[in-house]
C-alpha cells in the first residue's frame, strides 16, 4: 500500500482476507463462500471463532452459538436491498453486528478531565432517502475528481453504517472489517461552510484509508518492525489522546490523502464562492495537520519497515507540496 489509492492492490489484499476468514471459520467447523467471507458480520464470526479455539476447552455450545450466529448473517445478508450505489458497498441498515462495533468504540473513548456526566451516545440508525441521495452525489463527486480513490473504495467498502449522537465521528474496526461508520451530520453543510457531500467524501475517503491500512497491515507488506520493549504512546494531529505508533502511521496517511482530495477538488470547478473559500481553508488545515503527523512519524523512523519509510517520504512530500500551496494562495488572497 502506498499513498495513492490502488484498486487491483486492494482487491488482492482482500482476496487474501477472505481466504483468512475462510479458513478460520473452517477450524470452527463453519463453511462460507468466498463472496460471503467478504461481508463485516461474517468477519465479526471469523474473530470470534478465534477467541473461541484459543480457550483450552472451547465447548460444543460455543460453537454452536457461531453457527447460529451465521445463520442470522446470512438471512441479514439475504434480506438487504439491492445496493443504491454504483459500487457493492451498501448504505448500512441497523444490524446486530454493526451495534456491536458502536458499543466497542464507544468503551474505548478517553474520558475528559472532569467528566462525571452521563457517557455521550452514539448508535446506528437508518438511512432517509434524502440521505441515500446525498450519498449517490457524494460517489458521482469522488468518481469526478478522484477516479482512482472512487475504484479503490468501490472494492473495499462493504457497508456504510450511519451513526446519531455526539460521541463518535466516525470510526472503523477491523473485526468487522469493510464496514465504516460516519456521523449522520458530517451528510450535511458544515459550520465551515462546506457542503455535505463534500464532507461526505472526505469522510469515506478517511474511513476507506483506516480500512485499506488495516487490510494492508495483515494481508501486504508490514509498515512497522516488530516492537522491542515498553513501545510509549505518542502524540498525534486527530486524536486528543495518545496512540500507539501504528495509530500516528495510519493518520498520516488519512492526512495525506485527505490533502490529496482537497486538492483535487480546488483544482476543479467550483463556480461557489463560498464553497470554494471553505474547501481552500480546510486544504490548509489538514495540510498543517498532516506536516505535524509527518514530523512526529519522522522522529520514530527507525520503528518503521523499509515500506513504511516508503509511504511517510510519500506522506512528507504530499505535506510539503500542500503547505507551499496554500502559502501561495494565502499571499494571493492578500493581494486581493
């Protein structure tokens, strides 16, 4: 995996996943196809069949409760509606293994200094159809500006699930790995002045990178050495608390593409004004975000492979291109 998006690399990388699923799956006596070892709740089975066959006695009824489980996957599987999209992945309905994600992400949250109150909310919901449509325009904008992104996502998202409430912005996770979760508001304008599909696309892209490291990290070329010792968390450019190395990694490649978009997007055609000031100001702050992530990632280099040194010089560059940018565009706009 590098910086640019790579849909035939991609596609490799989960044909190798789905063989993974498959033959964990099997272990627990559970048979699927190769289509259906490609769908997040079968991969939510395939980990916890995992769990299961690591106990010393992992017990006929355990087992048995997966099988059950993939039954309901399949009927759930089954039962959803042709996708509304000019890709496979589908505007998620509420489903069991979905809120389960929810449920994980929010009992990883750091608590607040201070924060004694009720814990945030935040759950799956289903799509409105005005919701459905801002999406199509959304993938008509990514396959106009950014072809190779549109081709990349096409083949790695599997379910798009919609969350309400405050507590998550979006997330993804890899136990139930094609899915990606993105916060009902981020489909309309923003206080910033960005348009919803704009912000929708920014957030898919977001989503689909976190998605495509981790498919990359297991099924492709590692971009971390194997840690040696006590590995300290670090700071990084999203998150307000601090992550592990592999967490500021895949950041800045999130940051960099997400640069790359708003590239894209200021170099075509954008007849608002207003739209056009907003997508140029939030270029500049994630090109400042993504040249923080990159100095950071830098001072840890010798934790990284030769690939991943690889993806931060690619990273680096993307930074420095956008951070020039946006100076010349800020000396323009003075001139003005």
């Amino acid at each position: 995996m590098r910086i640019a998006p790579d849909a035939h690399q991609s596609a490799e990388e989960r044909t190798i996943l789905a063989r993974m699923t498959r033959s964990g799956l099997a272990r627990a006596g559970l048979t699927v196809t190769a289509a259906e070892a490609g769908h997040p709740a079968v991969a939510e089975i395939a980990h916890l069949a995992q769990a299961v066959l690591r106990a010393e006695a992992p017990g006929g009824e355990r087992l048995a409760r997966l099988g059950r489980m993939l039954d309901r996957a399949r009927a759930g599987i089954a039962a959803a509606p042709p996708s509304a999209l000019p890709w496979p992945a589908e505007p998620a309905a509420p489903a069991p293994h979905l809120e389960r994600s929810v449920v994980r992400a929010r009992n990883s949250l750091p608590r607040q200094d201070g924060d004694t109150g009720t814990p945030l909310e935040s759950t799956v919901v289903a799509w409105y159809e005005r919701e459905v449509e801002t999406l199509c325009e959304t993938v008509a904008l990514l396959a106009a500006v950014w072809p190779e992104a549109h081709a990349e996502l096409g083949g790695i998202l599997a379910q798009i699930a919609l969350l309400a409430g405050p507590a998550i912005d979006g997330f993804t996770d890899f136990t139930v790995h094609g899915a990606v979760f993105v916060r009902r508001d981020r489909l309309g304008p923003g206080p910033d002045a960005l348009p919803g599909p704009v912000r929708l696309a920014e957030a898919l892209v977001h989503e689909g990178t976190h998605t495509r490291c981790n498919a990359a990290s297991v099924a492709a070329q590692p971009f971390l050495r194997p840690a040696r010792g006590d590995v300290g968390l670090v700071a990084t450019p999203l998150r307000v608390d601090a992550r592990p190395l592999t967490g500021l990694f895949q950041q800045v490649v999130v940051l960099a593409r997400s640069v790359l978009l708003y590239r894209r997007l200021l170099d075509g055609d954008m007849r608002d004004p207003g739209t056009a000031t907003a997508v140029r100001s939030r270029h500049a702050q994630l090109a400042r975000s993504a040249t923080e992530g990159v100095r950071t990632l830098a001072d840890h280099r010798d934790a990284l492979t030769d690939h991943g040194l690889a993806v931060l010089e690619e990273a680096t560059t993307v930074a420095r291109e956008s951070d020039r940018e946006s100076a010349r565009e800020s000396t323009r706009e003075s001139a003005r």
